[in-house]
C-alpha cells in the first residue's frame, strides 16, 4: 500500500512559524530599545550630575579665593583680637553642599582619579564651617589671645588649602569631559589664581602677622 508524501510544512505550521519568528524579532528589538534608552539615561545622568558638582565646587572655590583676597589685611583682625578680648571678627560662612551631599550615590562619576579629592574638599569645607562657628561660641571669648588669633590664622589657612584642591579639582573636570565644554563661571570675585598666585598669598599672609606678632610686643 503506499503512503502520500506528507509535506513538512504547511500553511498552518508557517503561519505559526512566522508568527513567532516576528514575535521574537519584536521582543529582541524592544529589549534592544530599552537597553539603549538606558545606557542613554545613564550617560544624560552621569553629565547633569558631573555639570552640577562642578558648578558647585566652583561657587564654593570662588568664595575661598574671595575670602582669601579680602584677608589680606588679616594680620590686623589678628592684632584687634589680641587688643580686644571683646572684639568678634564678622567671617561670612556660606558653604554649598546640595548637590554634594544630597546626589553622594552619584559621586563615581567624578572619576576614580580625583574622587579623594572631591571628598577632601568638602571635608575641608566642614571644617572651616565648624571653625566658623566656634568663634560665635561664649567660649572664644574667654580663650588666651593667642588662642583666639590661631583660629583665625587656621581659619585662614584651610580656605588656602580648600581654593588649591578646588582649583586642582576643577581643572581634571574640565580635562577628562572636554565634551561638556565645562566652564568656570565668572563672578564678582578675584581672577582664577594659580598655586603660585596662592603661594605668593600665604606669603603676604605671614608676613603681615608677623607684622603684627612684633607691634603687639612692643606694645606689650
């Protein structure tokens, strides 16, 4: 008896095949899309987050190389104080950290490289704010002159170390995204200062307390 031919694959059979295949070429494509859509999230994220922590790094930078050139004269504030046991010197502390603090999940994007130094910044900031505050304690009043003058002159000196590393920071910002075309914005406040220009600040710094070191003696 023979048998018909049966053929492999019929209409039916293709239809489904067909189907499926489309199926399967919807899905790859669609999870194709969301992989894409991700990694494009990923990348406007990484550039909101970079442009905003270098926006903030330089207002904070900006108001350390102010302070630093409005405390040229320090070495009188120094010397009022040592005259004065009365006398509170009026610092302004207006640190940012928003972007910093609230978004630190997202601090791996400013780059393995520089990362310390970025937290080294804003620790140096803290410290500065808690200097700040300890010179509006009762308790400054009724520390030895020498005392008083050495919170200052720290004071001081961590604004000359925070403007440096901001500096340093900003600049490797700038470097490593040439694509975000960072920029630092200008403001009424002195001209980008190199470390030499910063140098040559803590120079004029020491010179003026000694200055003022040698006055109070001699009045002493």
């Amino acid at each position: 008896m023979a048998v018909e031919p049966q053929p492999w694959l019929g209409p039916p059979l293709l239809a489904a095949v067909l189907t499926g295949s489309i199926t399967m070429f919807l899905w790859i494509a669609k999870e194709w899309r969301t992989v894409d859509d991700d990694k494009k999230k990923r990348r406007d994220e990484k550039e909101k987050y970079i442009r905003a922590l270098f926006a903030e790094i330089d207002y904070n930078t900006r108001d350390m190389e102010k302070f630093i050139e409005l405390s040229a004269s320090v070495g009188e504030v120094i010397m009022k104080i040592k005259e004065n046991k009365d006398f509170i010197p009026h610092i302004t502390d207006s640190r940012h950290k928003e972007i910093y603090k609230s978004q630190i999940g997202l601090l791996h994007h400013a780059g393995d490289e520089y990362i310390a130094d970025v937290v080294t910044f804003y620790g140096i900031m803290e410290r500065i704010g808690t200097e700040i505050q300890g010179v509006y304690l009762p308790s400054f009043g009724v520390i030895s002159e020498n005392g008083r003058a050495s919170v200052i002159d720290d004071i001081v000196d961590y604004a000359f170390e925070c403007a440096q590393i901001g500096q340093s920071i900003l600049l490797q910002m700038e470097r490593t995204y040439p694509e975000y075309r960072l920029q630092r914005k200008k403001r009424k406040a002195p001209d980008r200062q190199s470390d030499a220009d910063l140098q040559r600040r803590v120079v004029i710094f020491n010179l003026d307390l000694d200055r003022a070191r040698t006055a109070h003696l001699k009045v002493s």
